[in-house]
C-alpha cells in the first residue's frame, strides 16, 4: 500500500514538473530573432555553402593554369615477344620486309610528365568568369539574408498584433459577460426584455470565437517562426517588442520616388545580381572567343624502361629517356561549334541585358506602390487616433448616462461595440504602417540580417 501511494506521490511529481517545463517562456526581441535567423535559417545556411562553393570552382580554374604533374608505373608479360617488322635486307633475309621478335617477356615503364600551360586566353578569361560568378554568389547571400529578415520581421510584427487584438478582444469580452450577467438580472426582475439577453449573449460566444482563433494563429505563427529562426526550444515565445516602436520615425521618413530609386539602384542585391550577371555572360564570351586562339604550352617527360625474361631485377639494365618542349596548339576547324556558342553567349547577354531593364522597372512600381500606400497609412494613423479618443469619450457618456438610470444598457453595448472596433482599426493602421516601412525597407535593399 505504502509503495502504491509513493508511485502516485512520484507520479504527481513527474506530471508537476512537466507542467512547469512547459508553462516556460522564452523572451525574445526582433533584434535576437533576427540575429538566431542568421545563424539558425536552414536556407541561409544551404546559400552560405553554395558561396563556399563557388570559391571552390574558382579555385579549381585557377588551378588549370598551375602545373600538372603526373606519374605512370606499368607492367606487362608478353606471352609472345613484341614483333617488329624491317627490310629483308637489314634482316639479313631476301623478304621485302621481315618480321623480327624482340624485347623481354617482362616488360616495365614509370614515367613522370609536365604541362605548364603557357599562354592559354581562354583560361584566363574563365578564372575572370568564375571570380564574377564568386560575387554573384556572394550577393545572393545578401539578398537571402535581406529577405529573411523581411520573412522574420513580418512574422513577428504579426504576432504583436494579433497578441494586441487578443488583449481588446478580451477586455471586450470582460465588459459584455459583465452586460450579459447585468441583462440576466433584469430579465429575471421583469426589467428587461428577452432579446436584449439574447443579443448579450451572442456578441459573448462570438466573442470567445474570435479570441480562440487569435489564440491559435498565435500559436502557429509562433511555430513559423521558430522555424525560419531555427530555433529548437520547446518553451513558448514571449515578444517583448513594442508595436509602436519606432512609429515617430517610421512616419516622418518619405521618399520621392526618383530619390528611393537612387537609394535601391546602390543597396538592392537583386539590382546587383543581374549587373553582375550581364558581366559573367559578357566574360563567357571572351572567353568562348578565346578558344579560338593558338594555346601555348610547356611539355616533359621523364621515363625509365627495363625489359627481361627472368625477374632477376639485379641484372637489369634501366634506361631512361627525357625531354623538355613546348607545344602549340591551333585551332583551325571543328564544325564551326566554338563559333555556335559564341552566338549562344551573345544571345544570353541580351536576354540579361532585358532582364536588367525589366527589374528596373519593378523596383520602381514597388518603390511607387509602397510609397503611396505609406502616406495613406500614415494619413489613416492619424485619424484613427482621432477616432479612439472620440470612441473612449462617447463610452464614458453611455457608461454615466446607464449609471444614472438615463441611458439603456443597448446604448452602453453600442458604445462599447464601437470603441472596440475603433481600437481595432488603430491597432490596424499601426501595424499597417509597420509593415509598410518594413516593406520600403526591403524594396530600398536596406534590410538585413
């Protein structure tokens, strides 16, 4: 019995401590998310490899142009002796040509060779090539990085907000179950009428309705954004940034358009991308063309021969040979390809060319978009706020009025439904101008990890 009751005793002890490890919470600023992002972000994680990458294969090019040495060891057993074919008269024979067995059975070679190539264009230019295709790797990792911060930034100024729509909805939610129980009371005195519960009652439950699906979008934004963080811990996130953090900035920063495309024509990644890209296909050419030059080269070779019917490897006799040239090579024909893919190259850069253009022109409909809908916000914060404190006034009349017996509880509901939305639609103007300067940072290229 005594150990039956210490099992639940340790039972109820596991279950308590489990509770408290999941009632934890872990605080976390935009600036700390932003920073796990950029160590924890799987995709950034794969693009900084596909960087490393790329130095690789530059490295690899550059390699073409150093010295290739290697070395051969062979062996052979003939089972017939190698044949060679003379003059009958150097054979000692009256055949016009005498075939003559030479050489040993056993027959070994090891050699070691040289090429150094000495003037070759086209391996010039493709080192060039890949040192830009370096770059372009390089600012695709800016440009992840600027747009997981847009993701992380977004996610988590979502959060706030719908946290803060759960804050009014449940204090609205705390002053109709107050009107609900006030109706029932006068309902059941005969001093009110049926349908004023009723209505109570429904704004109550749908009420709870909204505030239970704020609470799990919470939950599952909370969950995304772990996830672009990489972050692991099970604890709950607690955002301990503030909505109206840096709004006075946030509003009286504007762009003229000509201007912000200034700003996103220095500082955009995607802008330098495609420069660079028209560069690469402008040095794939050079180095297409190139391939139609003399290649220049060093050549060596050392070698050691030995041959013999008995593996007595004491008597045998090693002679070597050497040599140290240079070689040149001339292409003269080969099917007008190497002319095709210069066509090919050419092509590409004027469809680059075009892309380059076209992006220009997004950027400055998005600056344009952004821009227009930012002043509107800003125009709207201001009359939201306006429209609280009138909201909040008017609450307070119909709160005095029904306290004096003045005014009907469907009035104070009325009023109180209305300051409500007016909340909720500052809460929206505020966090419209939020994200509408999160977005004109991005646009702007000035948003990072």
């Amino acid at each position: 019995m005594k150990t039956n009751i210490l099992n639940i005793v340790a039972i109820l002890l596991l279950i308590s401590s489990l509770n408290v490890v999941h009632a934890q919470k872990r605080t976390l600023t935009l600036s700390e998310a932003l920073e796990l992002a950029k160590q924890g972000n799987k995709a950034l994680q794969v693009q900084v490899l596909e960087e490393i990458n790329a130095k690789e294969m530059t490295r690899e090019i550059k390699g073409s142009l150093m010295p290739s040495i290697s070395g051969n060891v062979g062996y052979s057993y003939y089972f017939d002796r190698q044949a060679i074919f003379l003059p009958g008269s150097f054979a000692g024979t009256d055949k016009p040509v005498q075939d003559i067995a030479v050489g040993g059975k056993n027959a070994y070679n090891a050699y070691i060779s040289l090429y150094q190539p000495i003037i070759s264009p086209s391996i010039r230019h493709q080192t060039k090539a890949a040192a830009i295709n370096e770059k372009i790797e390089n600012e695709k990792t800016n440009d992840l990085k600027s747009r997981v911060a847009f993701q992380v930034s977004t996610r988590y100024l979502g959060i706030l907000m719908m946290n803060r729509q759960l804050g009014l909805l449940d204090q609205s939610l705390q002053r109709n179950i107050k009107a609900l129980q006030d109706s029932r009371s006068l309902l059941a005195q005969g001093r009110g009428l049926k349908s004023d519960t009723l209505r109570s009652f429904i704004a109550v439950e749908n009420l709870k309705s909204s505030v239970s699906y704020l609470k799990n979008n919470v939950e599952v934004s909370g969950i995304e954004l772990k996830s672009l963080i990489g972050l692991e811990d099970p604890a709950e996130l607690e955002l301990t940034d503030n909505l109206e953090l840096d709004i006075e900035a946030s509003k009286s920063v504007f762009y003229q358009i000509e201007e912000a495309f200034q700003v996103a024509e220095a500082n955009r990644k995607d802008l330098n991308i495609q420069k660079l890209s028209i560069d690469l296909q402008q040095r794939k050419i050079k180095a297409t063309q190139a391939m139609l030059l003399p290649q220049l080269s060093l050549v060596g070779q050392y070698q050691v021969q030995a041959q013999a019917d008995n593996m007595n490897f004491g008597h045998y006799t090693l002679p070597r040979t050497s040599f140290l040239g240079v070689q040149l090579s001339v292409p003269i024909f080969n099917g007008n390809r190497t002319k095709t893919q210069i066509s090919q190259a050419k092509i590409k850069a004027e469809q680059e060319d075009i892309l380059l253009n076209n992006l220009k022109d997004e950027v400055k409909t998005e600056l344009a978009t952004i821009i227009s809908k930012w002043k509107e916000a800003d125009a709207q914060m201001d009359i939201q706020e306006t429209t609280v404190q009138s909201a909040e006034l008017n609450h307070r009349m119909m709160d005095d009025r029904f306290r004096n017996g003045l005014g009907s509880r469907l009035e104070l509901t009325d009023s109180e439904l209305a300051l409500t939305q007016a909340k909720i639609n500052y809460l929206n103007a505020l966090y419209n101008l939020r994200m509408l300067h999160v977005e004109l940072q991005q646009a702007l290229g000035l948003l990072s990890l």
